[in-house]
C-alpha cells in the first residue's frame, strides 16, 4: 500500500530553507514593533480602533494588507499624479503530525517548516474627477519557490451605478473566504473543498456594486487565462463568477452584523482536464483529497454563506457544491464546508466591510507595544469534504480545529492550532492529529 501512495506524499521540505530565511523574519519582525509603538493621535485614526463598519472600497482592499487605523508615515507618498503606499506580508508555518496506522497506510507525513509567502505590496488613487485606485501585488511563493504577481489592476468607480469595475489580476468573487486577505482569516486555513473547487485568483474584469440603503452587495466577474497559462492558478481556460451578498442587520452602535450570501461559478476547465484535490488545512502537509485527472470541459460550483457577529463574537458557516460534467456523460457532484467560532478574549475590532461584504484584520484595542495585552482571539471550527462521487473516489474527510490567535499588534501575529482529522480512502478511515504554529508580520 505504501508503495502505491509514496507519490501522495512527494512535496519538497522546506525545513532545509530555514535558515536562510531567519535573518529576514527578525528583521521585519522587528520592522513591526515600531508601527504602533505610540498611542495613536488624533490627526491619525480619531480613535484607538476602526469602526466595526467599514464603508471604503478601493482597488485591492480584499488582497492589500492595509490598515484602516493609520500606523506610520514613512511609507506613504502624496505624488502630483497619485499617491502611493508601500506595505508587506510575512508568513511563517510550522506542522507536525501524529497518525494512526491506517493513516500511515494512506499517506506518508513529516514534520516541517517553511516561508508561505513574503509579498511585497503597492497601491494608491491617481489624482483624477473621477475616482481611480490602482494596487500592485509581488509575491515570493514558498511551494514554488519564485516570485509571481499577485492582486495587481486597475479600478475605476461608477458612482453613476453604485459600483465599480476592477480590471486586472483579482480574487473572482466567489465566498468572503476567498474574498478576504489570507492574512485575516479566523482560521488557520480556508477550508478543503473550497481551496479545491475555487482558484486564488483570475485574470480579467470584476464589477462590484452595492446598495448602502438596500445593504446588498453584488458581484460579476469573467475571466480568461490568455495572461495566466503558466501560472498554478490558472485550472481553467475561462470562468464566469457571480455573489449577491445581503447584510440584514449592520450597527456600529451594537456592534452587530449579519451577512447572507449565496455565490455561483461556471467555467471550462484547462485543456479539458480537470483535478480536484486540497490539503487537510495544513500548507505543508501533502494533499489527503484527490480524484485525479478527470476529463472534463466544464464545472459549476455552488455556494452558501452565513456569518453573524455581534461583540466579541463571530458565527461563521458556508457549504459549496461542485458539479462536473465529464466528456464521458458523467457528472459528479463534490461537496464541503466549515462551521465554526471566534471570539475575542481581550479587547479588539474586526471591522466587516460592506462594500465588498467580507470582514478585515483584528485590531486589538491595546498593542503590547502600547502596554496593552493585544489581542486574543480563540476558535472553534468544524470542517468538512467530500469528493467521492460516481466512481471518483478522492475520499472523503472531517476536521476539527481549535485554533488560539495572538495579535501583539495589528501587524503581529502568533498561531497555535490544534487538529483532529479523519480520512476516508483508500477503503481505510486513518486519524491525524495536527499541530501547527504561525508566525505573521505585515505592513
């Protein structure tokens, strides 16, 4: 069985990388402690935390790790045709693992360590009538070991229609988990049917529109691959993705959102294959779902969202559906979601923007650069998948993760979680247990 499986399993260590990358790590780490060294003045922010509701929209808000609680200065500049800020993601995973005999059987793990992805970021508002946001994402890719844009475009507002237009390299639009920055996630990683079934991102145009009085968002977005062939993302040739987001209750005063969203997608595989596989939420682990190559010219995908959030609390749920039509008349049907907790043992805000319907980084009331305990935010998740289907067997698996955040500052972060995982596959049920850590700095 072992002999079967060696290949489920290949996937370069990164613990040998290590090193190499440990000066960098304490010297944006230490690049972090400054930003928030000072209690924040007036002229900056107004107050020690953002409002729950945020109501900005600008071009890459949902990629570009930036602050609604202005931090510093130096990295900002008030140009003749545009402004421009300079930012920066860091992030940092360990994982090691305990397995059952039979999951030993399935698949074969080791303990490792490893840089996700260190991004550099740019963005900024030409100084036009009409409002222009522009954002430019690089990013070093610690699977692939190489630099790749990330977010990078144009937006344009259409006040004219309640919206705008984004053209470029974005997020498609489909579920807030995808929507959000990575960095922001409740969660140590977004759930395995949807890093599976939706792409990071997409090559081609996105209107975004909203309805403050009616607090519904919306979305459209088709893109190609013309630009992307050659990148991991790029699974399809062409897709066209749609989310109607409706936000019932929204109150600064109680601190209380509730946003309903339902979301669909529709495209035409790369090359008339298409692969659905995903990582049992750990980076650095080797793939547990897998159905191989399946000749296919087109997919669809279906999805529902649910998040509620009043205080210190946050209820979060989604379950999305994948049909795909195969060339030999088949159409099987994958499936997975997430239910889970949050909440916030000390004072901080997570902001929900409502433009874009998704929710922003934890801004704790006090850094510990302030004198403060920062902020600790404690989660509960439950996560499901499923992509045994009409002779597939991809298999199937359930997780539960505890998961403690540790936000020392708005741009600091450390991660403890916890996972205990079952795998069905294979014709054997093995049990992993999970332990993995995060060290995360941005600007």
């Amino acid at each position: 069985m072992l002999t079967r499986l060696e290949g489920l399993a290949a996937r370069p260590a990164h613990a040998g990388h290590f090193p190499s990358w440990l000066g960098l790590t304490v010297a944006l780490v230490a690049l972090g402690i400054p930003f928030e060294a000072r209690p924040c003045r007036a002229q900056d922010s107004g107050a020690a935390s953002p409002s729950v509701i945020d109501s900005t929209a600008e071009a890459g808000d949902a990629d570009a790790v930036v602050p609604k609680r202005r931090m510093v200065k130096w990295n900002e500049y008030d140009g003749p045709i545009s402004t421009l800020r300079l930012g920066y993601g860091f992030l940092l995973d360990w994982s090691s693992y305990s397995q059952d005999q039979a999951s030993k059987q399935q698949i074969r793990m080791m303990p490792d360590v490893g840089l996700r992805d260190f991004r550099i970021l740019l963005k900024g508002k030409f100084k036009t009538e009409r409002p222009i946001t522009w954002t430019l994402g690089y990013m070093y890719d610690g699977v692939i070991e190489d630099w790749r844009f990330r977010q990078t475009g144009v937006q344009v507002d259409v006040p004219e229609l309640s919206g705008r237009v984004f053209i470029g390299r974005t997020k498609e639009g489909f579920s807030m988990n995808k929507v959000m920055v990575g960095y922001y996630i409740w969660t140590i990683e977004r759930t395995m049917a949807l890093d599976a079934f939706v792409p990071i991102l997409g090559d081609g145009i996105k209107w975004m529109g909203y309805s403050p009085r009616a607090r519904i968002h919306y979305s459209l977005g088709w893109f190609l691959d013309d630009l992307s062939e050659d990148e991991k993302f790029a699974t399809y040739d062409n897709q066209f993705v749609s989310r109607v987001a409706w936000q019932p209750i929204l109150s600064e005063d109680k601190r209380e959102v509730l946003h309903l969203g339902v979301m669909v997608r529709e495209g035409h595989p790369d090359g008339g294959s298409l692969q659905v596989r995903s990582r049992p939420e750990a980076y650095l682990a080797p793939y547990f779902l897998d159905t191989g190559k399946i000749a296919s010219n087109q997919a669809g995908t279906l999805g529902a969202e649910a998040y509620y959030q009043r205080g210190p609390w946050l209820y979060s749920s989604e379950y999305d559906w994948q049909r795909v039509q195969t060339t030999g008349g088949g159409s099987p049907v994958f499936d997975g979601g997430a239910f889970g907790v949050s909440r916030l043992l000390t004072p901080g805000t997570r902001p929900y923007n409502a433009p874009g319907a998704f929710f922003d980084a934890v801004y704790p009331t006090r850094s510990v650069f302030e004198g403060g305990p920062g902020a600790v935010e404690a989660v509960l998740n439950y996560s499901y998948s499923n992509f045994d289907d009409q002779g597939f067997v991809g298999g199937k698996f359930w997780r539960v993760s505890p998961t403690v955040k540790w936000h020392l500052s708005y741009n600091l972060r450390i991660e403890l979680a916890y996972g205990f995982g079952k795998l069905d596959r294979f014709g054997l049920n093995g049990t992993t247990q999970f332990y993995q850590a995060r060290l995360l700095t941005m600007l």
